[in-house]
C-alpha cells in the first residue's frame, strides 16, 4: 500500500489524495458546528463525538482534518509539500554549508569572495603538484592502517573544487543579469543602427524628389518656351500666307491660258 502511495505520488500527473471523498457537505457542515461550539476552547483538545453527541452519521476520524492548513505554520517552516515534494516560499540557493558541505568562503554574498577564490585556486595548484609528487612514492605495504599522501590529495581537491563550484552557482544571478543588461544594450545598438539606416534612406529618398522635381520643373519651363516660340512660328506663317495667296492664284490663271492656248 505504500508502495502505491509513493508511486503515485512520483507520477507526473498524480490523483488527488484518497481522503478528498471526505469533504461532503455534510462533513463541512458537523465541521462548522464543531468550531461554533468549540469557540472558547482549542478544538484539538475536545472530544469531537461528546460535543457532537446529538447531531447523527459522525465520521470515525477527526472533522479537523478538513481544516484549511494553516498558513502561519507554513510561514514558520519556510517550505510545504505537494504530492511528495518539498517547496520553498522563498526561492534561494543553499549554500556549500547548508548542504553539508565545508565552505572555505564567505557566506555573505556582499562580501568580496576574489580573494578567497583566489587562495582555492592556490591551494588547487599546489594540492596537484603535491598529489603527483605523493604517486611517485612506493606504496604502502598491505599491513599499513595509515592513509596514503595521494588520498589526502584528491581529498582536499575534491573539497577545494566543490568550494569553486558552489561559489560559481552562487554567481548565476549575477551572471543572468549581466547577460540580460549585454542582450539589452544589443538590442539597443540594433534598433539605433535600424533608425539610422531608416533615416539614411529617407534622405536619399529626399534627393531622389528633389531632383525629380527640379527636373519636371525645368521640362515644364522647356515646353513653355517652345509652344511660345511654334505660337510665334504659327503666326508668321499665317502672315507671309496671306500675303502669298493672290500670287498663287495668278499662277493658277497663267495655267489655265496655256492650257486654253495648246488646246486652240
């Protein structure tokens, strides 16, 4: 059975928990009623079915259990669980100490840490040059109880390493802001890069017009001139027409006499 309980509890999408059939509304009810009579009183400290000997179908367990919990205790722990898992209120990261671990640092995050992480980082260095001069020794003998050089070593490195690692998460905030204030100012140099080609466009776009402008205007100014001019042209033609037609219809006469004259 608590097998199946925890199987349950580990599925990604778990079943609510057995005892919810038990907040009918019936059940809530002999609840109300248990807290009205109990007002003066812990209601943890009564007999529930003495004080509710007159009311009928009492459940064989405690009416408390359908109580709402309690917020204040939640608070007073730090942390509650959910179907087998264990939340926080507030999010933080544990340090090396509190997970056991043995922090050479300092657990204030406002305190410089560079000059700690700077004699880890020794340490680290000179832990290796000791481990590879311990491998060079002969082994113990199968009867020795004392502990060789080179697991002393890797043991202190491992605990300098963990210290590196740990002081590292202890950065990720850090770093996740810096990285949000390095994509924030990219952004920015992208959109005034943006603009700026924009504006660069508009003002070739301006001359573009301009040009076209001063183009049509002079065409214009072009086509004026010249219908002034064939004005002028068509007027003299219409004169020196005039003056020419009596001209043409004498010579059309002095036609029709010689034709007039080669026919007699």
């Amino acid at each position: 059975m608590m097998e199946d309980e925890e199987a349950e509890l580990r599925n990604p999408f778990p079943s609510p928990p057995s005892h919810y059939v038990n907040y009918t509304s019936q059940n809530l009810a002999l609840l109300a009623l248990l807290k009205e009579r109990t007002i003066n009183t812990d209601p943890s400290t009564v007999n529930e079915h003495q004080i509710l000997s007159d009311q009928s179908d009492l459940p064989p367990w405690s009416l408390l259990q359908l109580d709402k919990p309690r917020v204040d205790w939640i608070v007073e722990d730090g942390h509650y669980n959910v179907f087998g898992d264990t939340w926080f209120i507030k999010e933080t990261i544990p340090s090396l100490a509190e997970l056991g671990g043995h922090q050479l640092y300092p657990v204030d995050p406002s305190t410089d840490r560079r000059p700690a992480l700077l004699s880890i980082l020794n340490s680290i260095l000179l832990s290796y040059s000791k481990l590879t001069a311990s491998l060079l020794a002969p082994p113990p003998s199968i009867t020795s109880t004392i502990t060789p050089d080179w697991q002393r070593h890797v043991e202190w490195i491992t605990v300098l390493a963990q210290n590196v690692m740990a002081a590292a998460n202890d950065l990720r905030p850090v770093q996740a802001r810096c990285n949000l204030e390095q994509m924030m100012k990219r952004q920015l140099e992208l959109r005034k890069e943006e603009t700026q080609t924009l504006h660069t466009k508009c003002d070739a776009l301006e001359q573009k017009l301009a040009q076209l402008r001063a183009s049509a205007e002079s065409m214009s100014d072009v086509g004026i001139k010249q219908g002034e001019s064939q004005i002028a042209s068509d007027s003299m033609q219409g004169v020196v027409g005039s003056s020419i037609k009596p001209n043409s219809s004498m010579a059309a006469t002095t036609e029709d006499l010689l034709r007039w004259a080669e026919e007699i």
